[in-house]
C-alpha cells in the first residue's frame, strides 16, 4: 500500500509519520512515537540511530555524534570516529536511517519524503538542511517544507473552521523558538504574516539560567563550572540536572539539583517561585513576540479560536499562564504533542504526491488526500486511523436539486458569451446522420434528455470496490497552464451582443402545435469545443514545447476499443495541464464510486490525440482543439476549463496599473538587472522591487515563464512560495510583484491588487471574462477534454466521465484553474448522458 513519509527531526528528538490515504498517522521508532536525535557511525560503515545510538554512545562516544541539527549551515567538521563530518552529512545519513526504517516497516519505499525545519531558520541553516537532502542516497523525492506549513496542512484537515477564528502557534523548542498566526479560509487554514522566531528564548536557554543560578549558590565549590555545561564533565552533568529540574518543577512545587563540587555533590532545593522568577523575562518575551503577530493579523483572524503550543517548554506553568493572560478570549488554550509537525508533514507529503503526477508519468492515483469529511481531531499518538467515511455532500450535492442546475441562466457577464454560444447550439444542434454511435441515434429520437447532476454518493450504486492506492509524483510540481493565445475580441462581443438581443431560451426548442405551442427538450450538442473560440494549434503546440511540459511516455496499458485487462480500468492521458484537473476529478470521484481504477497519465496534447483516435486511451486532456476533422467523428470533445496566471502587487502599490508583457518579461528574464520599480518605468518610484512565485520546476512557472521569457528555463532568481501564500507575503511588501493562480487569486480577499496586462491591444484585466475571451494574452487558455465515444460505452468509463462533467465547477476550481459558464457545463452534462445513455451500471471486477 503506497505512502508519504513525514520528517521532523529536532535538534534532541525526531519524530516521524506517515500519510496512508490521505490520513496522517505516527510511526514508532523502537517501539517509540519520537526517538532521540542520536546517531552512530561503526568502524564497518554501519549506521544506527536514536535509542540504539545512544546505548552504543556508553561504550564508544568517539562514534557518536549528537547536536548537530543545531550546527547545520557551520561548516567547522564534527569528529565522529576520527573522520570529520559536516552537520549536514551528518544529518543526511541521520534521515537516511530513518527513510529506510519506514522502508523496512511498510515493505515499500515512501512515494515522497517532506522534512520540516523552523521557517524562521537563518538562511545558513536552510543551506545546511538543503545540502543534507542533497546527500542522501535514495532514489525516494525528498523535499524541505516549514514546520509553519505542515501545521497549516494539520489545522486544515484536523481543526474544524469555527466562525472563521483563525489559530496560532507557539512552540518552545530546545534550541529555538517560533510563532505562527493562521487564518481560516474555507479551503483550510493558511499563514497569516510571516513566522516569528527567536533564537535567545530555548529551554536549553532557560536550563543555562537555572544552571547559572545554582552554581552561584554554592559560592567557590562551583567555581569549577562557571564554564557552562559543555566545558566540563561535572558541567554536563549539572546541565542534565537542570533539565530534569525544569521537568520536576511542571508538576512539583520543588526540585533538587545535584551540583558536582569537586570529590562531593552539594544539593541545592529550587522552588517554582524562584524558577519562574528566573525565566520569567524570556517568557515574557515569547509571549509578546506572538502577541504583536495575532495583533498584527487581526484583520484576517479575528479573535484565535485555537492556540497551540508545542515544545519541551510547552508544560511549564508559567508558560499556559502567561498566554492565557495575554489570550483570554483564546477558544482552546491546548498543549500539543511535537509529533504533530511530522504528522503535518506527511500531510504535505500526501497533497503533492497525489495532486502532482509528473510529467510523463502514467501513475495510479489513490484515494484522495483530503478527505471531505475529516474527522474533529487527529490525537497525537501512534497509529491513530482514519474515522469511519461520513455521510457527507460532495460537489454535486451541494447545488440546487432537481433540473435547477440545468435551467438557471449565467449568473453575470462572464459566463454570457458561452451561455448564448451554448443556447444556440442546444437549438440548433442535431445527432450525427451517419455515425454509428447508439448515442447519437439515440440523441436524433430524442431519447438521452439531460438530467440533474448526480452527487457523488448519486453515483454509487453505479459502482463497488475499493480502488486502487496512491502512487508517487516525485517531486515537488504544480499544476498550470499556459501558452500564447490569439484574442478573439470580435467573438466575444459578438456574442454578449446577441445574447442580450436574442432571449434565446437555454436548453428548449418551441414548436407551434395547432393552437398551442409545446416545449421539448433540444438535443445536445456534439461538442463543446466549437462553441467558442479556438487557438491556433500550431500556435499552441509551441507554446506547450516551450514550456518544456510536453514530451514522454503515455498511459499504457489496452485502451479503448481493445479492451482493458481491467474493465473497470479508465485510461487517460494527453496534455500535463490537464492532468492536474482530472487528477482533482478521480481524487473526488473515488470517495464516493468504488470500483473504478482511473489510470491518470500525462505526456501531450499531441500523444493524447492519437492515443483517443486510435483506441489506446479512453480520456485525454488537449491544450488546444483537435486539429484532425477525420477523427472528430471517433471522439467527443468538451471545453471544461480557462487557465488564468494573474500578476500581482501589494495594495500598497498604488503605481503599477498596467504593465506591458515586455517590461514583465525584463524583470524575469534570466539576465534581468531590474531590483527597483523605476528601473520598470522612469515615472514609478525608487522602490525595491521584490519578485514572487511558485517555483520554476512548477508548471505554473514554467508556463508564465515561457509566455513572458521565450522559454521556461529563461528565469532569474526569484523568491518561491507556494501558491495559497503569496497572497499573504505580497500583501505586506509594497515592492513586491508576483504571479499566482487565479482561483487563489479569488480567494485572498482583495489581500493583493492584479495588474492588467498589454500584450500590445492595450491594458486588460484578468477576470472570468477575459480568460474566457483569450483577451488576457498571453497568460490565459482553454482547456479541453476528449472522450472516445466506444470507451463511453463502457461502465467504468461512462460513469467516471458524468461525474467529471456534473461536477467540473468544484473540480476546476480545486485544480486551480476556472470553471468554464454555467451553460457550457449544461451542455457538457447533455452531451455525456447522450453518449452513455443506456449504459449499465459498473459491476465489481
């Protein structure tokens, strides 16, 4: 059963979980949910770690290393059995172990390893953690995410959203301290601000204070350890001793303290009183620090309605008080365990290997990573399960029932233009003459008429069985779009025109009768894709190549027309753009129709089209519209998205109002010596200009990249974010420029201002509209699904495809590209339930 493995190692402990699933659960190290951040290196090469390390540690400590998390980015060698190791080598062979022990526990590699390290790290030590991923030798993907971002991942699948109280973090490590606010959205929890940390404010700071302490106490017998507690054997020791006082003194009122004096050991007794009073001021300053953050994100929070603390100091007494005095409308006030960050990172782990299949990969997705029931609390204890599935709505449930969702109008202008193209031909439109389709004569007796969109539990009964598990992506890749469209202004407006002029009726046909006039029901459609403009191909083709997303190896396996292994086996294939939607769509569509494998691979728009024409896939995603007349009688074609990169800046830039796609692509460009806004235009102020994005291995940034540079490796360096966080660091930066998708984009709350774009026929802005029209060139598109018309005639096949359709709006919207209008989704719904009309339900294989 494939995996994700989680990482999260301390500077004393580590922890570990995996993610089964999509559901996050602790994996035990030696029978422990933590083990100690320990590792010994034997003379023949052989590597252990954590409790066995540090029995070994007795007998040979020359072998032993400890600590050296704290030293990642020093590059002063660590002595481990007289050879020198740098903390990051260190740390490699340390994740390794721990990498193979999960191997050896589930029988399988992981599909992708997240480790997760304070985002508040100073730069040499993210140096120093990237150089240790460098090292390690597996062939697993293995990336570094912030601990502020697993928690987000956490919050998000664990953490009801109650009245849009946000959360907070304070977490009080051994060597490190670090705050995070988190706003509630309704895709989650995101960060508010950026983390805050302090590297004076540690219990090991606070064990240095109490060791300070007693050894004055003892006056000249502790002259001996003014030292500290690494310059001496004796110091160690009083150092361990103060760390077990601070334990002893969260639950007793006093602790003894053996102080080493020379041949004799003097106690010394310590009451919480005088310990309290000794660390208040560095607690004080921890509180303060989160404080300013939640004042600073009130605006986006509200009042927290979840803090949670973290850390060896998380039980201090002290601690819970001084935050509750500062927090006393907090909702839950609530000391967590530390494995919660690694559970958080298989999480993260979990979303990319299942949203992100690479490119040129044909990989079997599993169940989806993000459930839509999540349970009310993931405990912090091993091995914990996934709840029981409940009965919950998914996409479809969520809109009106009945024929609602087939008679309602567009509800603005962005969706008119497809509304009348679809209106006029649902009037229109008739079944194909000549085709051998059963659908289609069907559709030409007026059989198939539509129906109301099925839920996803709607189509249950159509299906049975578990499906298959998650596979890898590799990597760390994110789903885009791109290419350099032509606008098609006239068809645009052409079409509000005479929508607004014709009142033609969506959907129905009138038919004069004798005296009276009845209403039937107008047959579907054949397509959606010539229902609005089109792009060139060629056009399209190069911009696909440019973007360096198109090439590889396609869904194998007996596709349509032979006749899978597996007759509850869909394959799809086609533009990696499109993989991403389709992905979203079987990530949902197994929740609720067991039964049905859906094969999602990805190569290119062109490799998909043979593929379908020739029977070898059932579903491909297309960039562009097929271009081969001779196959279109074979396929069925469906417009089921726009892709949209808006560009944008802080609200405090109130300057850039329009840039040209030529001064976008000088502050990208690879040789760009642009660092401040008037280096742009004269007439905008001397500001740094800070530029933003996802990063350039995401083909998000390969196609902005390659619309806006001439190629997608033709880049600067840039600062990279994930794409639901630019929002929040463009926000507080005036200088700052980003690009970003448009469906996070909607979602920021006008955090963040979009740019309108030239392209050389004046200023546009991105909108649903513009998409839709090809006005916003050249960072928008559409995109397209093609079905082979004998594969729908299959169960599997049909009923994954009317899910796809009935739901696309939420589908679309999830794989962070734009719904296509109301009307072309009805007519999408109208077109599948022709072509599997009469299909029987899906039985077990």
């Amino acid at each position: 059963m494939r995996y994700q493995l989680g990482i999260s190692p301390g500077v004393d402990v580590t922890t570990a979980a995996i993610a089964e699933n999509g559901w996050p659960s602790a994996i035990a190290v030696e029978g422990e949910p933590q083990i100690p951040t320990v590792l010994h290196l034997a003379a023949d090469g052989s590597v252990r770690v954590g409790r066995s390390a540090v029995r070994l540690r007795a007998s040979q400590p020359e072998r032993t290393a400890d600590g050296f998390v704290h030293w990642l980015g020093d590059s002063t060698p660590i002595l481990v059995g007289g050879i020198g190791y740098t903390a990051s080598a260190l740390l490699a062979r340390f994740l390794d172990a721990m990498i193979r022990t999960a191997t050896a526990q589930r029988g399988e590699p992981p599909e992708l390893v997240v480790v997760t390290s304070p985002a508040t790290w100073p730069a040499r030590r993210q140096e120093g953690l990237a150089d240790a991923i460098a090292r390690l030798e597996t062939t697993t993907p293995v990336v570094a995410r912030s601990s502020t971002e697993a928690m987000a991942a956490l919050f998000s699948q664990t953490t009801p959203v109650a009245d849009g109280r946000g959360a907070a973090t304070y977490q009080l490590g051994s060597h490190w301290f670090e705050a995070a606010v988190f706003t509630a959205t309704a895709g989650g929890y995101v960060p508010v601000g950026s983390p805050v940390g302090l590297a004076d404010v540690s219990t090991s700071m606070l064990d240095d204070l109490l060791y300070a302490h007693v050894a004055g106490l003892v006056g000249d017998a502790g002259e001996r350890l003014r030292g500290g507690p690494r310059a001496s054997a004796d110091g160690a020791r009083l150092g361990a001793a103060c760390a077990e006082a601070r334990e002893v003194l969260t639950e007793e009122t006093f602790a003894d303290v053996a102080v080493p004096t020379g041949d004799t050991t003097t106690v010394v007794q310590v009451s919480r009183d005088d310990y309290e009073s000794l660390v208040r001021p560095l607690l004080d300053d921890s509180v303060r620090v989160l404080a300013r953050a939640v004042r600073a994100a009130a605006s986006d929070t509200g009042a927290l309605g979840l803090l949670a603390v973290y850390g060896p100091g998380a039980r201090i007494p002290l601690v819970s008080r001084l935050l509750g005095e500062h927090f006393p409308d907090v909702g839950r006030l609530e000391i967590r365990h530390d494995g919660e960050f690694a559970l958080g990172a298989a999480l993260l782990a979990a979303r990319d290997a299942v949203a992100e299949p690479a490119s040129s990969e044909t990989v079997l997705l599993g169940p989806a990573a993000f459930a839509t029931t999540p349970p009310p609390s993931v405990p912090p204890v091993v091995g914990h399960t996934p709840p029981p599935r409940a009965e919950s709505s998914g996409p479809a449930d969520r809109r009106a029932a009945g024929g609602a969702s087939h008679g309602s109008m567009p509800g603005g202008a962005s969706a008119a233009g497809g509304a009348l193209m679809g209106a006029a031909a649902a009037a229109g439109a008739a079944g194909d003459p000549g085709s051998p389709d059963p659908a289609a004569q069907g559709a030409r007796a007026g059989s198939g008429t539509p129906t109301a969109p099925a839920g996803p539990r709607g189509i249950a009964a159509a299906a049975s069985g578990e499906g298959a598990q998650a596979s890898a992506a590799g990597g760390r890749r994110r789903w885009s779009a791109g290419g350099r469209p032509r606008r098609r202004l006239l068809a645009g407006v052409l079409a509000l025109v005479v929508f607004i002029a014709g009142s033609v009726t969506l959907g129905l046909v009138l038919t004069g009768g004798g005296d009276g006039t009845s209403v039937t029901a107008a047959a579907p459609p054949r397509s959606t894709v010539d229902q609005h403009p089109q792009l060139p191909a060629d056009t399209m083709r190069a911009a696909e190549r440019a973007a360096g997303i198109a090439g590889g190896a396609g869904a194998g396996g007996a596709g349509a027309g032979g006749g899978a292994v597996d007759p509850n086996a869909v394959i799809t294939t086609g533009s990696a753009e499109v993989a991403a939607i389709t992905g979203t769509a079987y990530s949902l569509f197994r929740e609720s129709a067991k039964g049905v494998t859906v094969r999602v691979g990805s190569t290119d728009t062109d490799d998909g089209f043979q593929k379908v024409c020739a029977g070898q896939a059932d579903i491909v995603g297309a960039s562009y519209a097929l271009p081969d007349k001779a196959c279109g009688t074979r396929v069925a074609g469906f417009e089921i998205a726009h892709h949209l990169l808006p560009i944008v800046v802080s609200r405090q830039n109130t300057w850039a109002q329009c840039l040209t796609t030529a001064q976008v692509g000088r502050i990208w460009a690879r040789d760009s010596t642009v660092t401040n806004w008037n280096q742009v235009d004269p007439s905008f102020p001397n500001v740094p200009l800070s530029p933003i994005g996802p990063a350039a291995s995401t083909v998000h940034a390969k196609v902005f990249l390659a619309s806006m540079t001439g190629s997608s490796t033709n880049t600067r360096a840039y600062e990279t974010r994930e794409l639901d966080e630019i929002p929040a660091r463009v926000d507080g930066d005036r200088g700052a420029i980003a690009f970003m998708d448009y469906s996070n984009f909607l979602t920021t709350n006008r955090a963040v201002r979009a740019i309108k774009l030239d392209s050389g026929r004046g200023c546009v802005e991105p909108n649903a509209l513009t998409a839709g029209t090809g006005m916003y060139m050249p960072l928008c598109k559409p995109l397209y699904l093609y079905a082979n018309k004998a594969s729908l005639r299959k169960p599997a096949v049909a009923a994954f495809l009317r899910y796809y359709l009935q739901n696309q709006k939420e589908i679309t919207s999830q794989a962070h590209y734009i719904a296509r209008d109301d009307a072309t989704v009805r007519d999408n719904i109208a077109i599948v339930q022709n072509l599997t009309a009469g299909v029987p339900a899906v039985k077990p294989a």
